[in-house]
C-alpha cells in the first residue's frame, strides 16, 4: 500500500503544481477585469431637446449696393474746385466738383440782359397793336424772338449748373481720380458713389426649388471677414426665367446694412429659409457612425449606454434625430471614443 502511494506521489505533486499555475495565471486576468470594469471615464454631455429647425437652400452670391454710379463729367472743362474726400459720406444733391464756368456764367447774364430787352420790346408792340398803331405781324415777330432768347437762356443755365458737380443720391465716395486744375473730357471718372445702406444680392438656386423659393422668404448671408456673424435679409424678386443652359433661376435678394459692415462685391454665402419647424436634433460630435449605422453613448444612471439612432438632414454641426432617442436624454458629446457599452462615467460641463 505504502509502495503504492510512493509511486502515486509525484503525480499528485504533478497535479497539485498545475493547479497552482492556473490559479496563479487566471488570478491576474480577472482582477484586471475587474479594474477595466470599475475604470470611470470623464465626459461632457448634453440634454436634448426640441429646437426650430430651419429647412434651407443654399446658394452663392456677389453682394452688390443698392444703387451705385460712376461721377462723370458731360463737358471738357478744367476743375476749379474739388469738394470731397477719398471715403466721404455725402448727401443727396452735396456739391463734389465745380468747373470752370466763367464763360457760361457770362453767357447767361448776357441772355438775360436780351431777355429783358426783348420782353420790354414786345411789351411797347402790343401796346401800339392795342391802339392800332402797328401791325399784328411785328407784335408776332418779336413775341417769337422773345420766345428764342428765352429758350437760349434756359439752355445756358442748365449748361451752367450741370458745371457744378452733385451726388445724385446719399452713399459714399470712392477714391478721387482728378485733380485741381485738371483738364477733364466727357465721360472721364471722378469718382465712384455706392448706396450701401441697403445691399443686393443676386444667386441662382436649382430648378427644382421653384416652388418652394417665394418672395419675402428670409435669407441669412455670411462672409469669411465676419466669422459667426449672419445678416438677416429677404426675397425680394425671382426672375421670370429659367437658364436653359444650368438649369437654374435667378434670385435676388436685400439685406439691411444701416451700419455699412457689408460692402459692394463680397462673397456671400446664403440659406434661403423655406420654412421653420421643430425637431429633436444632436451635435455632430455625439455620433459615432460604424458602416451604415449610426450610434451615440446615453448616460443612464451614470453608465454609458450604446444606443443606435435614425438620423436625418445636418444644419450647421448639428443633426435632426429621427428616430432612437427621446426628448430630455443625456448624451455624451466628448469622450465617446473612451467609452464601452457600460462603462462607468463622470459627466462635466452638462448643458441642458
């Protein structure tokens, strides 16, 4: 018996060793485990909810000012006076450039003095036709001479005052191309005047938009110069043709720019409005898209918990919840890379 259990003995002590080993290497796995499940992850969350929803079209357009003129001469003439600045705000009607108008002055006071003289004339005419003392046809003559001179001097004055240049409506001055003395042609540039306190822009939309772009439609613009600024403005006009070539219509539309931040040929970047409804939307950064799925973390009783979603149309890093999700739900929006269905989580910044 004794022989019998010697020989067994070293395989017992064989057994016992390997037992040893697989509890000495199965312990360590599972405290790890245990570890990975009890590790907390600090994340930032956010409670959704219902929000107005804008269904928009977006276009591209060139800003344009509501009216804008090139100054221009109609007569050669030398620049006598130069009343403006590089830059300036003026007025309907403010004087900009006088030209030499000595000439044109005399000539008036010269038909004036005919003027007088042929009115006086033709006066004593009729008297002596009322007495019979002359014959209608000189009365005729000289009330048709008196008719000539008065049409001269109508036409010197115009001449005279389109001498003096004025703005035709209030903006501001673009830069100043002549100078004082200069000798100016017909049609040369004096400057540019843009009507900035309201601005045009022009942009075509698809086709297929037709019948869902309407005037008075709102319209929000920005532009790379004022980063996260909008300008709110309307439809005002749609073209009464389709491009036959791109297949697309023309829009236009006014913006309000009382503070004249908006100038003539920026870059816009437009959403026509349609219309306005509420949806249950997310950030972007929430989701977490695996092949055609989409998915994003909840926190539930402060686990984080693998939930799949429905989403539908994106607006400005954000994302309309179709379907998955309720109204008041916590979801994670930085962090869900750390995460497992489970995990253990820490919410900071929480924005409701």
């Amino acid at each position: 018996m004794s022989t019998a259990i010697g020989r067994r003995l070293p395989l017992l002590l064989l057994v016992g060793m390997l037992v040893a080993l697989v509890v000495y290497l199965q312990w360590p796995e599972k405290t790890s485990s245990k570890e990975k499940y009890q590790r907390v992850v600090v994340v930032k969350t956010v409670k959704i909810g219902l929000v107005d929803f804008n269904d928009s079209v977006e276009a591209i357009g060139t800003s344009r000012a509501n009216e804008q003129v090139y100054i221009t001469s109609k007569y050669s003439d030398v620049v006598a006076e130069v009343l403006f600045q590089d830059g300036e705000t003026v007025k309907k009607d403010d004087i900009l450039v006088r030209l030499n108008s000595q000439e044109e002055a005399a000539k008036v006071e010269e038909l004036q003095a005919n003027l007088a003289e042929s009115v006086a004339q033709l006066n004593r005419f009729q008297g002596l036709y009322k007495q019979k003392a002359t014959a209608k046809s000189l009365v005729d003559q000289q009330e048709a001479k008196t008719k000539a001179i008065s049409a001269q001097l109508l036409s010197a004055r115009i001449k005279l005052a389109e001498l003096t240049i004025t703005a035709p409506f209030s903006g501001i001055l673009g830069f100043r191309e002549i100078s004082l003395g200069a000798l100016i042609n017909v049609g040369d540039v004096i400057t540019s005047l843009d009507d900035l306190s309201i601005i045009k822009v022009d942009f075509s939309i698809p086709e297929r938009y037709l019948t869902t772009v309407a005037i008075g439609q709102r319209i929000e613009a920005s532009n790379i110069a004022y980063k996260g600024k909008v300008f709110v403005g309307k439809v005002t006009s749609i073209d009464s043709r389709i491009d036959s070539v791109t297949r697309t219509l023309k829009v236009r539309a006014k913006i309000n720019n009382a503070d004249n931040q908006l100038r003539a040929g920026m870059l816009l970047n437009l959403h026509v409005v349609r219309k306005v409804e509420q949806i249950l939307q997310i950030p972007e950064s929430a989701i977490i898209p695996i092949e055609d799925q989409h998915f994003v973390f909840v926190v539930e009783a402060g686990k984080a918990i693998k939930k799949p979603l429905d989403i539908g149309r994106r607006y400005r890093g954000f994302v309309e919840v179709i379907g998955g999700l309720e109204v008041g739900t916590e979801v994670v929006v930085e962090g869900a890379l750390k995460l497992r269905d489970g995990t253990s989580v820490n919410t900071i910044g929480n924005k409701s």
